[in-house]
C-alpha cells in the first residue's frame, strides 16, 4: 500500500500533541521524542499506550528505562513539539520538571508518570502499554495535530 496514501488519510484522524521523556535515573540522561501515537486504553487498571518507531532512539531508551513520562502539549508549546521531532533546534525552552522521578515538559496541559506493563513489536513500531503511577493536569488549550499541521485550538468559552 502507498505510506502517502495511508499518512494523508490518517492525518484525517486530529490528535493531541505529546512529549515522550525517559531517564536513566534521576541523574541520568534525559530523552525525549514528540509522539502523536498516545491513547487511554484502560481504566482498571489505569493503562495508555504510545507506539514508538523502531528507528527512535526513544524505542531502545524505554526497553532499558522500563519507565516514561508523558507531557501534553498546550497550543503555546508548539515550538517545543518541533524541537523534540528534530524539526527544529530551541533548547533554551526546554524546561523539565520532575514527578516520581521522570523528567517532564513544564507548562505541558497534564503530565502523566508510567511503567511499561507490556511491549509489543507492531510493523515497524513497538507499542509500549504504561501503567499509570501518577497524574496530573491544569486547564487550557491543546496543540492539536491534524493534516500533518500543528495547530493551537481555541476554545470558544
Ligand atoms: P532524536 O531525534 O535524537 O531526538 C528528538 C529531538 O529531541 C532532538 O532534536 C533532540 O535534540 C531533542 N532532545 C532529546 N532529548 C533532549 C533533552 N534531554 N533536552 C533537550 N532536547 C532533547 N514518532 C513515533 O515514533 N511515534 C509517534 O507517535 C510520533 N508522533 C509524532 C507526531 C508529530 C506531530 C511529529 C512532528 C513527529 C512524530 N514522531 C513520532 C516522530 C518523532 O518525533 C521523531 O522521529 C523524533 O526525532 C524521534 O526521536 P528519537 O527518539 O529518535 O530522538
Ligand atoms: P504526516 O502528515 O505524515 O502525518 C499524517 C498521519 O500519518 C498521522 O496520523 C501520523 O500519525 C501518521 N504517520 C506519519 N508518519 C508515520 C510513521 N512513520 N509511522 C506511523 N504513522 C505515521 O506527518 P508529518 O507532519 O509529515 O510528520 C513529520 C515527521 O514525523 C515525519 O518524518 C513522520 O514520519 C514523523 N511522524 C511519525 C509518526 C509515528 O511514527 N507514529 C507520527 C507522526 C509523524
């Protein structure tokens, strides 16, 4: 099947925006990688999946880490979303909190804490399912990615 054909009509599907963050310890390195591929999966136990690609860097570090953190994006972090995509270079907005002991965006909307429960190759990704630790969240606008554009939603309220 043509991957174009596929992309342009998945890109159909509008999604979130997410940073992907990983550690080795908390004085260890800090990985992160911009992922769309984030959903809930379960209530009981609480459970949300992100399908990593194997040629991510980030695949490898969460098969060693066993953990992830995850930070959704609101409409003002899009200069943050390009830059963990390798799209473009703003280290100085980079800004980590911690929460039981992962790294995550500050200003993100929520902040999620997991542990890869199971991993599954899928194609030419892996789908990593994390048990949530902890969560957290504040009120405001998503980045929202729809037709291969990055766009802020504004709510009407
Ligand atoms: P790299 O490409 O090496 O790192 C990514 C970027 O993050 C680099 O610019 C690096 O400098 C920066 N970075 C990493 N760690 C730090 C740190 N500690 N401090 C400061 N900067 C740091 N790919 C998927 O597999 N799944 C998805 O769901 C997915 N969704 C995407 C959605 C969107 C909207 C976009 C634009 C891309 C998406 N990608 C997804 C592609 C993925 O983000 C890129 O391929 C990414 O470059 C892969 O990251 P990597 O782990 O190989 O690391
Ligand atoms: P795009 O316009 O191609 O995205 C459209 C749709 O295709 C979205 O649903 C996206 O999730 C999906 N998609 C795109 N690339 C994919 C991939 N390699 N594997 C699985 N699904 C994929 O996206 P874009 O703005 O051209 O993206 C910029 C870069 O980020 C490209 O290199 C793209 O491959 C990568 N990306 C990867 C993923 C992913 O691995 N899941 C998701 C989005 C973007």
């Amino acid at each position: 099947m043509d991957t174009m054909s596929v992309r342009k009509t998945l890109g159909r599907f509008a999604s979130g925006v997410t940073v992907v963050t990983t550690a080795r310890g908390t004085t260890g390195e800090v990985h992160g990688m911009t992922a769309n591929a984030f959903t809930s999966v379960s209530l009981d136990p609480p459970l949300v999946l992100i399908s990593v690609s194997t040629s991510a860097k980030m695949d490898r570090r969460i098969e060693e880490t066993g953990r992830y953190g995850i930070s959704v994006l609101s409409g003002e972090q899009k200069p943050l979303s390009l830059h963990f995509a390798g799209a473009a270079h703003e280290p100085d907005l980079v800004d980590f909190v911690w929460r039981d002991d992962l790294p995550l965006l500050d200003g993100a909307l929520a902040h999620l804490t997991c542990s890869v429960r199971a991993s599954y190759p899928a194609g030419d990704h892996t789908l990593h399912i994390g048990e949530i630790d902890g969560l957290w969240h504040r009120d405001g606008d998503p980045l929202v990615f729809f037709s291969g554009e990055l766009r802020s939603l504004v709510s009407s309220r």
